[in-house]
C-alpha cells in the first residue's frame, strides 16, 4: 500500500502537474455548464 502510494507520488510529480491542470478545466468547464443548465428555462420546466 505505502509503495503504491510512493509511486502514485513520483508519477503525479511528471504527469501529474498537467494532469491536474487539466482535470480542473474539465471540472470547470462542468461547472458552468450547471450553472447555465439552472438559469434556463427547462430546467426550472423540469424541476417543480
């Protein structure tokens, strides 16, 4: 378990600096999309 984890941390170190960035635009990106999905009209059509 501790070995897996070291290794986890030495792959974030290369891979994981961009991986995270992008992994953010993409959480972004969603949460935007949610944001305008509840202002339209037929999400409020769809929730009571």
């Amino acid at each position: 378990m501790r070995q897996r984890l070291k290794k986890k941390l030495e792959f974030s170190e290369f891979a994981g600096i961009w991986k995270d960035t992008e992994e953010e635009k993409i959480n972004r990106i969603f949460e935007t999309i949610r944001k305008a999905w509840r202002k339209t009209r037929m999400y409020k059509a769809s929730c009571p």
